[in-house]
C-alpha cells in the first residue's frame, strides 16, 4: 500500500482516485480550470469531499459546466439549482457561481485563457509548499484580491489556496506521499 497525503480518506474511493489521478497535477486546460473553481467556491464552509462527492451532480445541474449556457442563467435556473438536492443548494453561492462564470470569461478575453492568467501569478512554474502547514500564502492572497477587485465572489485567499493545490500550481503533496515531488530540487540540478 502506497502512502498517501494525510488528508485523503481512504474509505472513500473517489476520494483516493481523485487525490492519486488529479490533485496537484498542473492544469491548463479552460474547462478545467473552470469547473475547479466553480467547484471549490462551493467549498466555502464545508469539505472538499462534500463537494466532490456531489461533482456528477454538479455537472448535470451546470450544463457539464459550459460556460456559455452558465453566463446566461436566470432567476428560472436559479430556482432549479435550488431544487436540485444532488448540488449544494445555497442561494448565494449560486448566485456567485453565475457572476464568477461571468467575471471568468472576462479574464479569458483580457487575458486569451483564464490559463494564461492563473499561472502568470507564478510565472508559469509550480510552487513547492508543504499541504499540512499552511491554509494560504502570499500567492493565494494576491490572486484572491485580483479575482475579489474584478467581482468574484467566495473567492477568499483559503478557497484559492485550495484552488491552486488542486490545479497543480501549488504542490501540496506530503513529502510522505508517494505523489510528493520537489520541484525546488528539480530546478536546480
């Protein structure tokens, strides 16, 4: 049995596949991209299991989060989304998912990608910061007070922290975890 980062429930089989097959791999893809943040925004106040327990019903209830039908919801999908018990049902983060979607097809136009932007924060390279000792850095406050200035909404530096370890610009693998890899190290051989 391999070692893992702490943090995973191992009684959770999604859990598990989705720390070993996609936390912390660097992402560049939009869609992606997209669909993690809008995820994580959902996080605010409860566990990232939760939510990623509720992903398949997330991506029915979004469209498969096609951000062209996302920008265009109204008061009509307002109200579906809060009926829909397979999603977390909160007004508010409902509300923000639409104004963030909006607000991240405003960057992808300024910027060509939403890519381009995100990772500009650290010059296209992965940061290395250990999971278990930090709920935020200097990077996830800057990018939280970017994203907060253009009109995000549950966007505060800990949901970004959480945000960039998921898409891999901060690698938060234990260096116990067989997924750890010291990117330092790497760059300077």
């Amino acid at each position: 049995m391999c070692s893992r980062c702490s943090w995973v429930n191992l009684k959770n089989e999604m859990y598990v596949k989705y720390h070993d097959e996609e936390w912390g791999i660097p992402k560049h893809d939009d869609h992606e991209l997209y669909e993690l943040l809008i995820l994580e925004s959902f996080q605010a106040g409860l566990s990232w299991e939760c939510v990623l327990n509720k992903r398949d019903s997330f991506r029915h209830a979004y469209d498969n989060f096609d951000i062209e039908k996302v920008i265009k919801y109204d008061e009509k999908d307002i109200s579906r989304l809060l009926s829909d018990t397979g999603i977390i049902r909160n007004r508010l983060k409902i509300q923000a998912s639409i104004r963030n979607s909006i607000v991240f097809k405003e960057i992808q136009q300024e910027f060509d990608s939403f890519d381009s932007y995100i990772w500009g924060f650290s010059n296209g390279k992965v940061v290395d910061e250990d999971c278990m000792k930090f709920t935020h850095s200097d990077l996830s406050d800057k990018i939280s007070a970017d994203l907060q200035h253009r009109g995000m909404k549950y966007v505060g530096t800990t949901i970004i922290y959480s945000y960039l370890q998921a898409i891999g610009i901060i690698n938060g693998h234990s260096s116990k975890c067989f997924k750890f890899v010291n990117h330092n190290a790497l760059t300077k051989r």
